[in-house]
C-alpha cells in the first residue's frame, strides 16, 4: 500500500485481492476481520496486526517504516513468528493460516474463517455443563500437544483464543480451535519482547511463566485448567482490579477450590496447584477430561511427590543391622 492510505475500514482491498467486509473483533493486538478472498472466491479471516497504541484508521507515514522504529522491528518479528508457527502445525482444532501480506507499517495475517464464535463470546451467555466443557478441554489439550510436540508454546490460552467452529449437521454443536499463536514460544527462536514486559493475560497465566521459568510446556496446561475453569465456575477468580495485584494474586494466592464443577472440580484442583511437578501430565489429563465428558467420575490423580512410599516385599532380605562398639563400663 503506498504511503497516507488508509487501512482497516470496511472495502478496502488488501493486497489486491482480500476485500474487508465485516470486523469481527479487536483486541490488544489488532482487529480481525471478515474479508473476501477475490482470487479464490471465498471468504477468509484476516487479522490487522498493530500495537495497541495504534489508531488503526491512521495515515501511514515514513515514520511508521518499520525499519526506522525498533518496536515496528519487533512487532513484525512476533507476526512473522505466528505465521511460521501456525504453518508448522496441521490440527483440526488449530486455526490454519492461509497467508501473510507484509504490507507496511504492519502485516495482515490471512487465516482460516472459523465460522462461530469464540468460548469467550459463548460463555457471556452463561457457565458451560461441566461435561461440555471438558470435551472441549480435551479439544483444546489435544491442539497444545500437537504444538508442544513441535517445539511451540502457546502461552496465552484463553477463552478468547478458542473459537468454537459449527459441526456439520448438527445445529447448535460446535468443536474448539486453538487461535492466536502471536506470542507462541518456538523452542530456539529469540525472544522479541523487551526486558520486564509481560506479553500476555496474567489471569491466565501460570505463576512459574509469570516467574520467568517458562521453558517447559506445562504452563500451557495451567492456563487451560484456568479456562475451563472460568468455563463451569462462570468467574475467574485470580482476576483483580489491576495488572499488578493480578500477577501478584496468581503467584500468592491459591486458586479457591471449585464449587459448580461437578466432575471437573477434582480434575480443576489436581491441574490447578503452584508446583508443575505433581500436576497431571497431558496424559492423564486427557483420561480425567473424558471420564468427565463421558459422564463417569474422573481416576484420582496421584502426584508423583505425595505417592505413597513402596513397602518392602516379605520375602526380600530384612535390612543389615549396624553394629556399633561395644560400650565401655566406667
């Protein structure tokens, strides 16, 4: 696009070819928006990427160059890296993206439409059944291990980034998708975020990530405990008044034990502990979520550190007796 045009508004065609129809929603990062897709004659999502202090109806100018701005620098960095991302994962229940336009003085994104709204939008209508929602637990669980097996964390997963798409055939039915990989962690790739900023929802986040210990993926699995959560309990309940006193509630205050889940809560209360080390690992996670999907009462998990020590067998050999001096009378 050449320097002054105008960007996000409704007609205008990106790249000569993806014509803005309807915004779909905005967030810290961009807005999305339903476009058509002229070559191939179908509708697609198509995601304006921007920094939160930027007015998408805003003149682009010679200092918008990316190349003159270090945060313009970054920001196109951490698109490209969602786009590598994405392209790196093939899952029914990840988004697919379709295509990047590295349009100045910030890129669009062209992904799959998912045609339904997203878990966030579905629960302002109310809480989940606890059985509902850990299908789609298990939905989302699988997407992470398909992206953990790749080397990428997701490291923002929220209702939010979880569109529901409509089944085929079955009216009111819907299936989740995984979206929003912008600020994914790709093992061996270098960190694009300033030193102390915290990229992210800290309502969501783990307390070890929020601690700068985030290298292994099961912050990912805390952060959908926390979804699923806010999913049957209708509320999340580290969420303050602030940023600040919401980071500081999720590395001191323990997640208060679920009253609505039913046969979520001990699947919520054995996800949701401080110590990664004795959560259940996406294995059995995925047992504990179908048993409560299928109606039957989740296996009780059993953490690594609290199991019970292994009693000798009879017939193994007693202990040898330490033998000490033999004492000496005074």
């Amino acid at each position: 696009m050449a320097g002054g045009s105008r960007r996000g508004y409704r007609g205008h065609v990106v790249d000569g070819r993806f014509e803005l129809l309807e915004q779909l929603g905005a967030g810290g990062m961009g807005t999305v928006w339903r476009a058509r897709d002229t070559a191939l004659d179908r509708d697609v999502a198509l995601k304006e990427v921007r920094p939160p202090a930027a007015d998408p109806g805003a003149a682009a100018t010679e200092a918008d160059d990316p190349d003159e701005s270090e945060g313009s620098r970054a920001l196109r960095e951490r698109v490209l890296r969602e786009a590598r991302a994405l392209a790196r994962l093939s899952h029914p229940h990840v988004v697919t993206i379709h295509h990047i336009v590295d349009e100045r003085p910030y890129p669009w994104l062209v992904m799959e439409l998912v045609r339904g709204p997203s878990l966030e939008q579905r629960l302002a209508e109310g809480p989940l059944a606890p059985p509902e929602a850990a299908r789609l637990g298990r939905q989302v669980l699988a997407a992470l291990v398909t992206a953990h097996a790749a080397g990428i964390q997701h490291r923002d997963v929220k209702p939010g980034n979880i569109l529901l798409r409509e089944r085929t055939g079955e009216p009111g039915g819907f299936d989740a998708v995984l979206t929003d990989f912008g600020i994914a962690g790709v093992q061996g790739s270098t960190s694009v975020t300033a030193t102390g900023e915290f990229v992210g929802s800290p309502e969501y986040t783990a307390p070890e990530r929020i601690r700068g210990d985030d290298e292994a993926p099961s912050g990912d699995l805390w952060s959908l405990g926390l979804t699923l959560y806010v999913c049957t309990e209708g509320r999340n309940p580290m969420r303050r008044a602030t940023s600040l006193a919401t980071i500081a509630a999720v590395l001191d205050d323990p997640v208060p034990p679920p009253a609505r889940s039913g046969g979520l809560g001990p699947v919520l209360q054995a996800l949701l502990v401080e110590d990664p080390a004795v959560r259940p690992g996406p294995a059995e996670l995925d047992r504990m979520l179908a048993d409560v999907a299928e109606g039957r009462a989740p296996a009780a998990h059993l953490p690594t550190q609290h199991a019970l020590p292994v009693r000798p067998s009879p017939t193994a050999p007693p202990p040898p007796v330490r033998v000490g001096p033999p004492c000496r009378r005074r």
